[in-house]
C-alpha cells in the first residue's frame, strides 16, 4: 500500500495514464478533515500533432489583441514603449510564441493573494532593462571620474530595474502619522510648496508680526516660479527674476505697512531694490522712509550701504555725512527713548563708521574719533603710572620707525624701479608707518598734510555716552574697530557685539583659535595663509610682518589696557584675558623671532603679577595658552596649569566661595585636555573626578576604581541638574560672551570623563539631552551655552576621528545641526573646512539647503575649494582633468557674489581677486577687478591688489582713488618731485 493514497494508482516510472481518471476516493476517509475547499482542476487536453490550428485557449487570447491581456487578474509594467519588431528568421506561428511567453502556467504560480512572486523561468516580458542590440546586450551606466569627483555619465531618471513584481500598485499617497516620517521618495514638490505657501499666508494674516513668516513667504517666490511648465532652458531669465523681485518687495513693502521698525525686513526690501532701482532712486526712496521714522539705525546703515555702494557717486566725505546725520538725528531722540537704547544705536553707528573708516584707509581720523568716544564715555584709569610707562615705550617705537622709513624710502627712491611698481612700494610703506594723527607724533615730517586730523575735525562724529554700563560695549567697539576679533569668535557674541554689522574680516582670522585646547600649538593652516594675506594688503595692522607691525601691536596693548583700568574689576579681568587671547593667536599665526617671543612673555609675567589678577584664574588658564603658544610644546602649559591647580586646592576655598569659579573649572578642563592627548587617560580621570570630590589627589598616579568614577559621575550630573535650575538670567551681557560660563565647562568636564570611563556615544547621549533642555530655556544666555555645548559635542568627536580610523558622518552632521543653527561660529566653520578637504568632491555640508551661511561661512567654503583644487592639481592627473577646477572656483564665487547680500562684501572679493592672480590672465583679472570697483569702490585695499596685479593700469588706479577721495599717502606728482631730487 502507498505512503499516500492520491499516488496509490500512479504507475511506478512517475507518469500516469491518459486514459484512466484520477480517483478521489480517498478524500471520503474519515482520518481527512478538508481544511480548504477543494480547487477542480482544468481540463488538461493535449494539442493535436496533426493540425496546426490554435486551441480553443490560445484562440481567446489570441483575439484579445494584446499580450497583457492573457491574464486579466494580472498588471505587469513594461518599460517597453513601442511595440518590438518579429525577426524574420523566426518563422513559428503567434500562438506558440505566446504559449511559451504568456503560458497557463502562470496562474499556477501566481494567485491573486500573492503579493510577489519569483521569475523563475526568465519571462522576457518581465525584464525592464534597456537594450541596445537584440536581448543579449544591456545598456548599462557610465561613470566618468572628474577633476573634484566622481560623475555619472547619461544619467536617466528611470525607474530602477527590478526582478521582484508587484501584482497590485501601491497606493501613491499613503497616510503618515507624522508627516515628518515621510520618506523622500513620495513627497509631491509642488503639493509640498502649495501647502507651504498657503500656511505662510494664515501665518502672515492671523499674526501681521511675525517676522519670520514673512521672510520664508519671501524666500519662497523663486521656487514657485520654477515649478512652473517651462520652455527652453531650465533656468531663469532676467525677466523672470526681475518679475520676482517685484513680487518679493511688493510682499516686504506690505509686511513694513505692519511693521515699520523691522531691521531684517529693511534690510531684505532695500537690498533686493538696489538690484532693479537705480541708486539716486532708492536714496530718496529711503530718505522718505527715514524722515518718518529718524531713530531706524538699519535704515541709516542701509542708506550708507547704498550711498558707498555706487560707483559714481561714491566720496568719502559724502558717507562721514550720512553717518553724521544718523548721529544727529538719533541723539535728538533722547527725550522720547530711554538713555540706553539711544546710546546702544549710537554705538552699532559708531562700529559701522569704524570699519568703513578703516576699509577706506583713514587710520588717522579713525584713531581721533576712538579717543573721543573712549576718553568721553571711560572712567578715570585706576593705574596712570602703567599707562604712561606703556604709553612712553610706543612713543619711543614710533620715533624709531618714523626714521627707519625715511630711511627705506629714501632706498626705493634710489633704486631705479618703474614708476607704477615705485609708487606702489612707497605707498604701503608710508601706510605702515604713517597711521597716527600728526597732533600726537611730534617726530611727524611735514609734507603729508593729510596726516593733521584734530578733534575738531571729527566732532560730527562724536556724542556723550553718559551710561556706565556701556563702558565694556565702548572699549569693545574701539578695540574691534582696531582690528582685534573677539575671542572666540561666536555667533551669539558677535551679535551680541552688533546686529547689523558683520565681521568677516576678522572672523577669517579667528577660525585660527581652536576649539581642543592642544591644538593651540599646530602650525597654522591654509585658512590662516589667506587670512595674513588679506589682513597685510593695506593699510596699518598688526599682522604686518614689516615696518609698523611691532608699533601697533603695542598701541593696541596700550589701549587694551587703558580701557580695562578705566573698567570695573569684573570688566577689566574680562578685557585683559581678551587681550591674552588675542596675543595668542598671533604668536600662533605669525612667526616671530626669540626676542619678541621673550617681550610678549615677560609683558604677560608682569601683568598677572598686579594684585587685581591674582585670583582670575581665567586669566592663568588664557597666559598658559600663550606660553604653549610661545614654546611651541604643552609641557610650559601644563607646569602652569598644575600650579594653578595646586594653589586651588591648597587655600581650601569652596565651590560656593569661589569668586571666578568658572575660570577654576576651565583650568581643570584645559589641563584635562592636554592629557587627554597625550594619553594619559588614567591621569585625566583622576584629575576630573577631583573637581567634584575634593577627597581625591588631582594627581594622583594610582588609577582609580569603577565605584569611584560612578560616583563622580553621579556628581556630575547632580551639579549640571543644579546649577541649571539656579539659571535666572535671560538676557546676555557683552561681557557674559567674553567671559567663561561655569556651566558649559562643568558639561564638557563631565563630557570628557564620560567619554575616558565609558564611551564617546554615552557622552553624546548627554551633551544631546544638555541640548535639549537648553532649548526649552528660549532665552539668549540659554542660546549662547547651547553654542558652546556645540563646540564640545564638534572637539569630541573630532578627537574621536583623528585618534582612530572610524567614520567622519557623526562629525559631520553634528557640524550641520550647529551651523544651521549658528553659521557665523568660525572654530566649528573651520572644523567644518578641514573635513572637506579629506574629500575629493564637493561635500554635503557644502551644498545642503539648511545651512545660511553668511560671508565667513562662504568665505571658508569657497576657501575649502581652492585648497582642494590646489591638492588635486599637484597630484599626478592628466592636464585636461586639472584644467577643470579652476572653472569650478570660479564659478562658485561668482555664485556667491551674483546675490545682493554678499555683492558688497569686500573679503569676497579680495579673496577672488587672489585667486584670480594666482591662476588667471591679465584679460581675466582686469575683468573681475573692475568687478570689484562697481561693488565696494570705497574699499582701499582693492585698489592696492589691482595695482600689484596690473601695473600698466597703475595710473587709473590712481585717479580714481584721488577722485573717490580715499586716503592716499603720496600722489604721483610728489613721487616724481622725490624721484628728481
């Protein structure tokens, strides 16, 4: 008897007989219990071997006229769009074709439950692949390699080939819980930006002010029209961008009808008008709009902008008048307005004059009109006898390096160089030594009166600021102005600085200020090389490596500490760590010889030996820094840092006694650090463990237990939970961004420990939660540790890269969450640009859509470009592949410059200018260099970098800087009046 009776009477060689049917008998034995119904099966007929008809089956399916058809429960998708051609050599009739292409059997292997089913049997119909020649040769994908990447070559948006297929369609639209869950792949654009729009548009009408509504509804307009069926080419013509910037200032002319106060939204109506309305124009069209509202600082700054901007009505004395009457106007409004909020406008207009003094090279009325700002609105100094020992010594410099000049001048004279190469070289001679007003220089030569500038001749310029607390806004203002760049360079602190007024400049300079405390001894980098150079094209600074470095590197020491004697104690321990970390970053980018290293060091000694700075021990951490700085090793840093440390801890003081107990834990951090990377990880743990326990040796060199360390830890987290809910200040002081934050550093000591005893991800994990309670706070000091907390989460993780071979994709999203949030933060921005370089292709980071950066952020990216291309073309690569980067730099920064925000951005375009020198022809650099004439023609230094790569446009260059009336230290008839005697 068969194991299973329905195979009982099939015969032995597996094959039944035709003839007898298949018995069901024995389904009717009680043992079986049916569990689905029975299926009858077809009638199985065997095709007649005698004719050649059709069956009746394929005779159906014959006259369906269509293959697709065979099955009506079935939906199959083709990528085929035409109908294929019969060979002619196939001569077999159309139904067998389709009997083995579209036979019966495939209901057997498909039902209408199944969802996917497997093709096994190679059905063509089923392949979705294109073909070039017969079914033998697919088509596949080419990719080109390309000078910064790799390209795909022929990309067509099809649908991906698949073997699996799906009998029902999915449904287009599928319903989400949370919209944000959404994949990519099925979002409608244009559904997605209808819906945007008309949710602005509730925004905008249920709250006239909100602000930033009305921006994004801005922001929007080209993205509407793009969506549109086009003709032609895919971008957009002049019409049509024109056609959106009518609309766009039709919606900010209605969202000022609301809100006639607003800076941004003056700032974004007035700079898409200048480029539709010609400049007389939109003056009087801005004129109009400040005599209703005079007390508008950013329509005073936007008026100047528009004023300087244009080319043929640029003058010098023209703009000082505008910032006079911003001046006058605001300070009549005393009556109506608090003290303070007048003199804080008056103080964003005093920053802003500053720097276009600067930029213009107008250092002598730029010095006088500080003095009377300083000397008006500072204290009595507290320490005359320092100040006039300081002052003594730069006056004795000054003297020297007005001779050592005259001297060199009276060289290039004699030298026989040509005129255009002649006056260039004793130009910027004369601008490094000739900077102070000749009131004050005694040993000053007569010749030049361009160098008598009195007080009297700024006095338009000037007004009493009566408040007290201003005085650490005013010394900050004149020493920003001076060229010194807060330290460090945050976002939240250079608004806090100014609203309106960015800082460029000097944040390219700042991003040299690490954010790991031992890299402070790293040679400096590409950016830092960019920097110095834009820094030394004109005028008097300290990062001239010639004659007058030295000299205004000491005024700026005298003036640092001038203004922190005339201070508060609080404020002037503030000043003074500012001052040793500006000092730092110059011993770290500039080279220096042993005899200026050996003055900056015994300067910084004599300093912290005064008894006001004696318990700042922010000022100890910042001198440590200096000396490592200085040496070039960390081990002078450490013997400081662990003194500092011992003296803590022997004077028992407490936490809660602790007058600069912020700075204490800094100490703690940055010591904490160096271990850290020198690998005494053993070390650091003790060391961390020993700020919350004071029973433990903060040295410790027996390690300690796990107990031990979860308790620490647990510490840790009772003292951040504390101090957080202690937090009551809302707003952020001036002096608060300039100083240490007890909290930020209690984080990133507990960060560092949890990181050394557990793991990086653990540390992550609570620098994130730290994040998110800060952002329930909402308030400017809750923003401002948020930013900081940033800067550790970035120095961890980098950290965390460099020691091993891991992934950089952590790092590099944690750098796009900060600087969408904080784009002007130069540390994370120059963290930022390092990754890039480790790629060969333009990196995420750089081209995503949630980052805004300012002119630093696009100053770094295109920088982070050019040093890309520079490492690609030193590599071994053929010619026609080098020849390709340099279209690409270009093309971004004439990108960036096309917008109207960065159009007038002086940085922008002494770093094209550079580039353009290094790279192009003359014919390409005189082109971008009267470019760069129509956008900032009040920017002095422009006018020296055309000069230098242009000699035979030399004179030009001259009569325009004469007619524009910017300061010139010796004309051309003077030059040939010398050449001759």
């Amino acid at each position: 008897m068969s194991l299973f009776p329905a195979f009982s009477q099939i015969n032995n060689d597996g094959t039944g007989s035709g003839s007898e049917p298949v018995t069901t008998k024995w389904l009717e034995n009680s043992s079986f219990v049916p569990a689905i119904e029975a299926v009858p099966l077809p009638p199985i007929s065997p095709p007649s071997s005698n004719s050649r008809g059709a069956s009746p089956e394929v005779v159906a399916v014959k006259s369906s006229g269509s293959k697709r058809k065979a099955c009506d429960d079935y939906k199959i998708r083709s990528s085929h769009k035409h109908k294929k051609k019969k060979h002619k050599k196939d001569k077999r009739p159309t139904e067998e074709l389709l009997e083995n292409n579209y036979s019966g059997n495939r209901r057997e292997r498909i039902s209408q439950n199944d969802s996917f089913f497997l093709d096994t049997n190679r059905d063509t119909g089923n392949l979705l692949v294109d073909f070039v020649k017969g079914p033998h040769q697919p088509v596949y994908k080419k990719i080109v390699k390309r000078p910064l990447g790799w390209k795909k070559y022929g990309f067509l948006r099809r649908q991906k080939p698949k073997r699996y297929f799906t009998v029902k369609n999915l449904l287009e639209n599928k319903e989400y819980e949370n919209e944000e869950c959404r994949p990519k792949w099925d979002h409608d654009v244009a559904m997605d930006l209808k819906n945007t729009t008309e949710n602005l548009n509730k925004a905008v009408n249920h709250d006239p002010c909100d602000i930033q509504s009305w921006l994004k509804l801005v922001q929007l307009q080209p993205f509407l029209l793009s969506l549109q069926p086009r003709k032609g080419p895919c971008y957009l013509s002049s019409s049509e961008k024109r056609g959106i910037a009518d609309k766009q200032i039709s919606i900010l002319d209605k969202a000022l009808g609301y809100n006639p106060t607003n800076p941004d939204l003056i700032r974004e109506r007035y700079g898409l008008a200048s480029t539709l309305v010609p400049a007389d124009e939109l003056t009087s069209q801005l004129k109009k709009y400040l005599s209703k509202e005079p007390n508008l600082v950013a329509g005073w700054l936007e008026l100047a902008r528009i004023e300087r901007s244009h080319l043929a009505s640029c003058s010098i004395p023209k703009i000082i008048k505008v910032f006079s009457s911003a001046m006058d106007a605001i300070n009549k409004r005393r009556s109506r307005f608090s003290n303070i909020e007048v003199e804080n406008s008056i103080l964003e207009l005093v920053l802003a004059c500053g720097i276009f003094l600067q930029e213009a090279s107008l250092q002598e009325q730029t010095w006088v009109m500080l003095r009377l700002y300083t000397e008006m609105s500072l204290g009595v100094c507290r320490d005359p006898d320092g100040v006039a020992e300081i002052q003594n010594i730069a006056n004795a410099k000054a003297e020297a390096l007005e001779n050592d000049a005259a001297g060199e001048e009276d060289q290039l004279l004699l030298s026989g160089l040509p005129s255009s190469e002649l006056w260039l070289r004793v130009e910027r001679l004369r601008e490094s030594a000739h900077f102070l007003p000749a009131p004050d220089c005694v040993w000053a030569r007569e010749g030049d009166p361009q160098r008598l500038v009195y007080p009297d001749d700024m006095a338009s310029l000037s007004q009493h600021i009566t408040s007290k607390s201003l005085g650490f806004r005013v010394a900050a203002i004149a020493l920003v102005v001076l060229g010194v760049p807060p330290l460090p360079f945050r976002h939240c602190a250079v608004k806090c600085l100014s609203q309106y007024t960015p800082l460029p400049n000097l944040g390219l300079l700042a991003a040299g200020y690490p954010l790991f405390s031992p890299d402070i001894i790293t040679p400096r980098n590409w950016i830092g090389d960019a920097a110095l150079q834009i820094a030394s094209t004109c005028g008097a600074n300290a990062w001239k490596p010639a004659l007058g470095g030295e000299l205004y590197r000491d005024l700026l020491y005298f003036s640092f500490y001038k203004y922190a004697t005339s201070l508060s104690e609080a404020e002037e321990s503030v000043l003074m760590s500012w001052c040793l970390r500006w000092e730092t970053l110059y011993a770290r980018l500039m080279p220096t010889n042993h005899q200026a290293k050996t003055y900056m060091r015994s300067r910084a000694k004599k300093l912290l030996k005064k008894p006001n700075y004696r318990t700042s021990f922010q000022m100890f951490r910042e001198f440590a820094m200096l000396d490592a700085a200085l040496s070039e090793s960390m081990k002078p840093a450490e013997k400081i840092l662990s003194a500092t440390i011992y003296a803590a801890r022997a004077s028992g003081m407490k936490w809660r006694d602790c007058p600069d107990r912020a700075g204490l834990c800094s100490v703690y951090r940055t010591l904490a650090e160096i271990w850290i990377q020198e690998e005494k990880t053993s070390e650091a743990i003790t060391l961390l463990c020993s700020l919350v326990d004071r029973a433990q040796d903060p040295f410790c060199t027996t390690s300690l237990g796990e107990a031990a360390i979860e308790d620490c830890i647990e510490k840790y987290e009772s003292m951040c939970r504390e101090i957080l809910q202690s937090q009551t200040q809302d707003t952020l002081d001036l002096m608060d961004a300039f100083s240490e934050d007890f909290l930020v550093n209690m984080v990133a000591c507990y960060a560092w420990l949890m990181v050394l005893s557990r793991n990086v991800w653990i540390a992550g994990a609570m620098l994130e939660g730290m994040i998110l309670k800060l952002n329930q706070f909402g308030t400017e000091k809750s923003r401002s540790q948020t930013e900081i907390i940033y800067e550790i989460y970035c120095a961890i993780m980098q950290n965390r890269s460099r020691n091993s071979s891991c992934d950089t994709g952590m790092l590099h999203s944690i750098i796009e969450r900060a600087l969408a949030e904080f784009p002007d933060n130069a540390s994370i921005l120059a963290v930022q640009a390092q990754l890039q370089n480790t790629l060969r292709q333009i990196s995420k980071l750089t081209s995503t859509a949630k980052i805004t950066y300012g002119a630093l952020g696009q100053s770094m990216r295109i920088l982070s470009l050019e040093h890309r291309s520079i490492l690609h073309e030193s590599e071994p690569t053929d010619q026609l592949e080098v020849a390709r980067c340099e279209p690409r730099v270009v093309s971004q920064y004439e990108k960036v410059l096309a917008n109207f925000e960065f159009r007038h951005c002086p940085l922008l375009w002494q770093l094209y200018l550079r580039y353009m020198g290094f790279k192009a022809k003359p014919e390409a650099i005189r082109t971008v260099f009267y470019k760069a004439l129509e956008d900032c023609p009040w920017v002095k230094a422009i006018y020296m970098q055309g000069a230098r790569l242009l000699p035979e446009e030399s004179a030009n260059i001259q009569d325009l800087v004469v007619e524009k009336e910017l300061r010139l230290h010796i004309a051309p008839e003077e030059l040939e009046l010398l050449k001759g005697e």
